[in-house]
C-alpha cells in the first residue's frame, strides 16, 4: 500500500471510531503493516496538522472538526454504499427507494472518472426481495415522527388477530426482507414493542411529542435490546 493510501486509511479509521481511541497495533493490524510505521505515519500526520491526539501505548483519537474531502471513496467504500443502496431501492418505501437510486447515480457522478466502474457495475448485487408485505402506514411520515419525538396513534392488529387501540412513541424502523417494523415505546405495555408496518389497521400522527429527547428514547432502546426486551405484537 502506497504511504498516502495509507495515510488516508489512517484517518479513516480514526473517524470510524469517533472519539474512542485506537491503538498502534490495532492500526497497524487493520493496515497490514507495522506499528513501527503506524507511528511514522501518525507523526506525517501531525506534521501535516491533522488534529490528531494521543500516544503510543494509549491510543489515538481524531478531533472533532476534521474530516475528509466530500466522496473521497475508496473502490471497496463504494461498493458498499452502493450495494446497501440497493438493498433500500428493494425493499423500502418508493420515497427511500428513489432516494437509493438518486445517491447510486450521485456517486456513479461525483467519483473520478477511474473509479465510476464500481458504481456503475458493482460486483456485489442485492438480489430482489420475494413475498414483500405492503406497508399500512404512511412511512415518510413514521420518519418524520421519529425525527421530532411525536407519538403516533395506531390501531393494530397482533398475530393472533387482536385488534387495540396503542399509542406509542417511535424509536426506529427494522427494514427485512419482506416486512418492515416500526419500533417504539409503548404507552398501553409500558414497554418497548416492535409493530408489522402490514398490520396495521389505521394510524393517527400527533402533534402531541413524547416527553422524552429522540436520542435519550433511542438510547433506553438499545439498552432494552441488551436485556433481550422488545417484543413483536
């Protein structure tokens, strides 16, 4: 790997892990090199007034503030982006998977010239999704309620064929291959519940927000998901 690749993938690493430090030998484990040359290649960097903290034996971290110049891709980053974008434009709602086809071809538009293959003719393909459930929720507007903490009124029906009443405050949505869930606390449970976007009946979006931050919901979600909670309905 040439020293400028290698400076790059430096940097690129040390973004990935935001601010949790990343040690020499890790570095130097991902790079396939030595940590002898890790530690040339922080200190180029340095030199170079990229913002970057630490020591040896302690790890580095990247200062907010700093980042790449925009689609500055790698061959393998592209195919990764464009392989997940066609996963969306498969199985998400036309909103979303229009927007996957329009990055394809802002990527395929945006790289160099040399690089424009990859996005134009991958070698990984997302095949097409089989037995896809439609959604009986208005999806842009689920986004939209996660994104400013609103509650939304729905009712459901479970796997069983019972039908409530629920109100609940979304957290996320589970894109699978042929089903999409929307995650979300609860008000009747009183707990975190996952909801088939095909089984519902009929929502209400409210004006009316959760008394909670998104990111603080978000964050006892995950919590909850490391406890093994968050049942399907």
């Amino acid at each position: 790997m040439r020293k400028a690749d290698r400076l790059f993938q430096i940097v690129q690493i040390l973004r990935r892990a935001r601010r949790h430090p990343v040690t020499a030998e890790a570095l130097a484990q991902e790079l396939e090199t030595s940590k002898r040359s890790v530690y040339r290649d922080i200190a180029a960097l340095m030199a170079q007034r990229v913002p970057i903290r630490g020591e040896a034996g302690m790890g580095y971290v990247l200062d907010q503030g700093f980042d790449l110049p925009p689609l500055m891709l790698t061959p393998d980053e592209i195919e990764a982006a464009v392989l997940g974008a066609q996963w969306v434009s498969r199985r998400a709602d036309p909103v979303l998977a229009r927007a996957a086809l329009d990055l394809i071809a802002k990527i395929a538009q945006a790289v160099p010239e040399r690089l424009r293959p990859y996005a134009a003719e991958p070698a990984a393909i997302a095949p097409p999704s089989w037995n896809q459930q439609p959604d009986a929720i208005d999806m842009v507007q689920t986004r939209q309620a996660i994104r400013t903490g609103r509650k939304i009124a729905l009712d459901y029906r479970d796997e069983l064929g019972r039908e409530t009443r629920r109100v609940i405050w979304p957290v996320t949505i589970g894109y699978f291959d042929t089903v999409r869930m929307v995650v979300a606390w609860c008000e009747l449970r009183r707990d975190f519940r996952s909801f088939r976007t095909d089984r519902v009946l009929a929502a209400d979006f409210l004006d009316e927000r959760y008394p909670e931050r998104p990111s603080a919901l978000r964050a006892k979600w995950h919590k909850a998901v490391l406890r093994n909670r968050g049942h399907v309905e």
